[in-house]
C-alpha cells in the first residue's frame, strides 16, 4: 500500500519529440494518495493506459520521476514495485485451473500453501469463481477469464496499488454493474489504492471517489464526479462528462454587451468584464443542458430560439435548439411545459462558465 | 404444404472433387490393396491369397528389425529436434534487420533436396577430402561411416537435426511471434521467473504448432529415404536400411509386388495409429479433468 506520486512526468513514444503533439503524456505532476479509489477517465488515445504502464513500470517515462511513498521507483521492475494491473482483455495461464492461476501471484514470492489457500477461496468467493476453481482457465468463457485475471490482481493484499485497466470492455452489462460493485467492496474492506481507467463516465463516477480526466496527453482535471458536473476545468471535460455534454458557445465582448455571433446574451456584470478582460480571442462560454432555463412565452432576459427536435426520454426531454447559427441542447423535466417552433431561454448566471483558451476562468459575480 | 421443386442436380457439383480425390488418394490406394492381396506372375497368371502376405510381412525378420531401427530413429530425432528447435526459435530476435537474417540462415537446409543433402554429408564426411571426415581423423578418432554402424548412426541423427531443426524452429517462432504482449505483460505483474514464462505461457501457446511440427517431423522421418540412401547405402550391412529402403528393395528390385504391397499398407497403417494415438493424446491433455473422464 502506498501513496503513489508522478514528478512532472512526462512520455513520448518518439525517439527525439519535438512539439507537444509529439508526447503521449505531457508534463505532468500528480499524487494518488493510498487508500484511494481514482479513475481515470478520458477518450481513447488520450494516454490513459500509457500512463497506467509507466505507474506499474511496464513502461519507463521519458523523463521525470514516480514515487511510491517518496521513494523514487523509475529504476524498478513491475516485479519489484509489488503492484498488481489488471488488463484489458482477459490473460489466463491457459493449462492451469482456475486455482492455480489465482495462486500463481502468491507461488512465484513463495508464500506458503497455507497461506495461498486461504487467499484463494476468499478471493474466488468475492468474485463468485468457486464452483469454477478446478476448470482449466482455456475451458472459461470470456467473462469468466476476466474475472480470473481480476482475481489475480486482488490476492495480493500486500500490493502498492491496483491498476485496472477498462477491465470489464469484455463482460456484458449486467455483470459489469456487479463487478463494478464487487471492487467498490473489495476497495472498501481491503483499503488498497486503486486506478480504475476507463472512457465510459457512468463507470468512473460509480467506482471512482475522484476523477481525473485526460485529455491528450494531460490530466485537465481532477475532481469528485460533482465538481466534474458543476464545474469543468476545461472544456473538454464540460463536453465529455454529461450527456448531453455542456453547450459551448463563442463569444465577445462588444459596446458593452456579451455577443455570441450577432445576439446579444444578457448576463450579469462579472461575466461582462471578464469576457472584456480577456487576453485570448478564444472566449467560450459553457452552460449545461440541465441549466438553461427554458420558457414558452416570452420573458425578461429570455433569448430567442428556434425548437429543432424534441427528444422523449421518459422523465425528460432533450431539446435541440438553434440561437442564430449556434445550435444548443436544453434539458427540461417531463411536468414543465413543452415549446413548439420556438422558446425563450435564460442562462442563471452562476451556472456558467467562462473558458479562455478552453480553460475555465473563475467568474467575481457581484 | 411443402411447395418447394426438388432437385438433386446439385450432387453432380461434387463429381469434379470425387474425381480429384478418387485419382490422387483411392485409386493408387486402392491399387495397393489389390496386389496385397494376390500373387501375380504374369499379366494373365494370379492367384488369390487373402492374408497370407500379411501374415508373412509381420513375420519378416529382415523387415521387423528395420522397423525396430526406423522407431528408434524417429524417436530420436524427434527428441533432438523438437527442444533444439523450441531453443533455437526463443533465442532468434524479434526484429530488425537481425531478425530477418537469421530467418534466412535458419530456413537454408530446409530449401536444400533430400538426396543433395545426402551428397553433401556424403561429401562432408569423407576421410579424404571431407571437412568433418578429415579433422575427426585429424583428431584421432577413426571416423568411418561406411565400417562402424555407431558413426554411420550418429552421422545420420545429426545430417536429420541440421536438415530439419529448422522446420521446428520456424514453426515455434512463428508460434512464438504471434503471443500478445499483454501476456508476457501480465507475468511481470505477476513476477513470474523466465522458467514460469516459458513454462506457463510459451510452451501452452506453442502446442498447436509443436503438434503439427511434431506430427509432420515423425511421418516424415518415418518415411525417410533419400539421405540415408545416398549417404550409407543403408549399411555398414543392414545397420541403416529403414522401412522405406527395404520396401523400395524388395518392390523394385526383387519385383515382389505382392509382399511389398501388404507391407506398405501396414506401414500406412503404423503412421496413422501413432499419429492417431499421438493427437488425440495431446488434446485430451487440454480437456478438464472431469470431461476427459467421460
């Protein structure tokens, strides 16, 4: 068990990088603390996994350092870092039983029999494998392999971390809930630090305490799944969390009025100056779906727009909206009254957001 | 009501590989049974003689020792070549320019003919103007293939490893290359040792592989003919004539066709059972154990 610590690290695949486009993680500083449940949540190709390598030393960083609990481990291998990843797709020691693939991790320290047995079947017993135990792991289906190789990483209770990664792609969705259920449990009674990666944010949120989203290359933020929600750091985080993402919007700042192409967003005083004072032509406003305020009739304040689509989802609707040529989602409750053609919308001050060159700025509302 | 026209003009769609396997496979085949179970003359003069030259072949000592040898030889060989080429295959590199290399100096013997390979070690062994003949000589071993039947053995062993190592090595490398990193990635997790790696997640990958290297290396070296053949003659005496040397002497120098058919039916047979008995063996090993009861 540790706390496991990234000094401005940094990696690219490339022999002599150049532009920051040529790193596959970009400089980065960054502290899991032990006992933790992260994810890691971002798009494919973003880096996660190389990331993930580089913490369990399957791969060496180009430069900077990692430390577990302070010691710096870059020089070590996986096998003398103690830490335990579990894979995307299943790796099973095909002519071994399922007991002996869980034991395998324990056997090749040389811990006792004794010891082995009992860390077997407890394990075996979480992950519901005990009728499987003397199969051979060739003869499983695929879930089953996942959770073998799962089971292979959770023996361990010495291990400095848990690396999971996007381990259920495989299993189908009602197991995935369970499994994902079962490691929240595991993460609670044995409290090891654990790394969970993944791109689906259902996944982190219900695993993870706190999220880090990477987004080529650097983590952009690293928060609780609400301040995730609430308050995207970056853009990219507003679009990928949600669904549907945040609307994000060009704007100035013009004769005194916030403009986003040729409408003229009514917004209160602090947003005004911070869109006048900003030192970048790349200004965006953010508002989440659930926050735009939507009316049928006119009111003060309200903009203009045009209804698109109208989508049912149940206890909601989607709407698809035009604002001159920018095109929004709004998200209303089933009970409220449904525009046709055209609404009015408001934007609550205090639920939007300003991002200058895709990072979020704080906002002095008066 | 089942309104749909039947029509079994499609069967003659088989007819063209019916007569491709009737003429490559069941007519020479059937040829063979035919005259194992006569004795022929002439042309016109035969006479029917059920198992008699069954019954005589399994009897012949001639024939009985040279299949004693052709045992030994192929168990031998195969234990040689089958760990050689599995070493050979793990220590060949993975890429570059040095991979490529080696590809090609490990597949050279496997592109030379059998009976040259025969002339070359006929060659490379001499006393006299042979490069291993001589300096075995040199060194002061009475080397001579042709008066002591050890020499002429071991000659024969090693020209078949150097011959047919390669085969083995091919195929494990190509057995090797295709194990996802993800695997050797999980053992280091895992701290496995590289005896672990071999053992738990080489070698089980490599069993589809080994089972056709070693199912084509036994048929084949059951069958060997040419490179003894050009190399010893099959002597000093009979020390080196295996099955095939003597069913060619007695099928076409002796013309008996008739003993010579029913033994190269049994001989069919031989290699079937074991490459039967040697399959099925293998598989079964991958089975659970409760299936493999039933």
């Amino acid at each position: 068990m540790a706390e496991i610590a990234l000094k401005s690290l940094a990696h690219s695949y490339l022999a002599t990088p150049g532009s920051p486009e040529d790193y596959a993680i970009r400089e980065m500083t960054h502290v899991w603390q032990q006992g933790g449940a992260y994810a890691l949540l971002g798009p494919s190709g973003c880096g996660k996994s190389t990331l993930l390598n580089i913490i369990s030393g399957l791969l060496e960083p180009s430069s900077g350092e990692v430390l577990f609990d302070g010691q710096v481990v870059n020089a070590l291998s996986p096998e003398h870092r103690n830490i335990a990843q579990v894979f995307q797709f299943p790796v099973v020691y095909d002519t071994m039983t399922v007991y002996d693939n869980l034991a395998f991790p324990l056997r090749n320290v040389g811990t006792s029999e004794d010891k082995v047995h009992e860390r077997v079947l407890e394990v075996a017993d979480v992950l519901e494998l005990t009728p499987q135990l003397k199969r051979k792991a060739k003869n499983l289906s695929a879930d089953e392999k996942q959770k073998v190789s799962m089971g292979r990483g959770l023996v361990r209770d010495d291990v400095s971390a848990i690396l999971f990664d996007e381990p259920l792609t495989v299993i189908d969705p009602q197991l995935k809930w369970k499994l994902r259920r079962k490691l929240k449990e595991i993460h609670q009674r044995f409290n090891i630090t654990m790394v969970y990666v993944t791109h689906d944010q259902l996944e982190a949120s219900t695993f993870a305490d706190k999220i880090a989203v990477m987004y080529e290359g650097q983590v952009v933020q690293f928060g609780t799944p609400r301040e995730l929600f609430e308050r995207p750091a970056h853009t990219f985080v507003g679009y990928f969390i949600g669904s549907p993402g945040m609307n994000l919007f060009d704007v100035r700042a013009r004769d005194g009025e916030i403009v986003a192409g040729d409408t003229i967003i009514p917004l209160g005083r602090g947003i005004y100056d911070a869109v006048a004072k900003a030192s970048s032509n790349n200004v965006k406003l953010g508002v989440r779906p659930e926050f735009v305020e939507v009316h049928v009739a006119p009111v003060e304040g309200g903009i203009e727009v045009t209804v698109d689509d109208i989508q049912d989802l149940g206890t909601y609707s989607i709407l698809s909206l035009h604002l001159g040529d920018i095109a929004l989602k709004a998200r209303i409750d089933e009970d409220s009254p449904t525009p046709h053609n055209n609404a009015f919308i408001r934007f609550p001050d205090d639920r939007i957001g300003l991002y200058v060159d895709e990072f979020r700025v704080e906002i002095d509302h008066e | 009501m089942n309104d749909k026209v039947r029509n079994n003009k499609a069967w003659w769609l088989i007819l063209p590989m019916l007569l491709l396997v009737a003429f490559s496979a069941i007519i020479p085949l059937m040829t063979v049974v035919n005259y194992s179970v006569q004795d022929v003359f002439d042309a016109q003069t035969r006479y029917f003689t059920g198992t008699e030259w069954f019954v005589q072949m399994l009897n012949d000592p001639a024939l009985q020792s040279a299949l004693g040898r052709q045992f030994v030889f192929s168990l031998t060989i195969l234990a040689i070549e089958v760990p050689l080429g599995i070493g050979i295959a793990l220590l060949m590199p993975k890429k570059g320019w040095q991979a490529s290399a080696v590809l090609i100096l490990v597949t050279l013997p496997l592109l030379i003919p059998w009976n040259v390979v025969g002339s070359i070690w006929q060659i490379f062994t001499r006393g006299d103007i042979g490069l291993m003949g001589w300096s075995l000589r040199e060194l002061g071993y009475s080397y001579n293939i042709t008066r002591s039947p050890l020499d002429a053995w071991i000659t024969i062993i090693i020209m078949d490893v150097w011959h047919w190592t390669p085969l083995i090595a091919l195929l494990c490398y190509s057995g090797l290359r295709a194990i996802p990193e993800a695997y050797y990635q999980a053992a280091r997790i895992d701290r496995a040792s590289r005896w672990a790696i071999f053992r738990y997640i080489q070698l089980p990958k490599l069993t589809n592989v080994l089972v056709i290297g070693i199912l084509l290396r036994f048929m084949h070296s059951f069958m060997i003919y040419a490179e003894p053949f050009v190399l010893t003659g099959g002597g000093p005496g009979s020390s080196t004539t295996f099955l095939s040397q003597a069913l060619a002497i007695m099928a076409t120098a002796q013309f008996d066709v008739g003993p010579s058919a029913a033994f190269s039916l049994i001989y069919f047979l031989i290699i079937l059972l074991v490459s039967w008995v040697f399959y099925t063996a293998i598989m079964n090993m991958q089975k659970d154990k409760k299936e493999r009861g039933a």
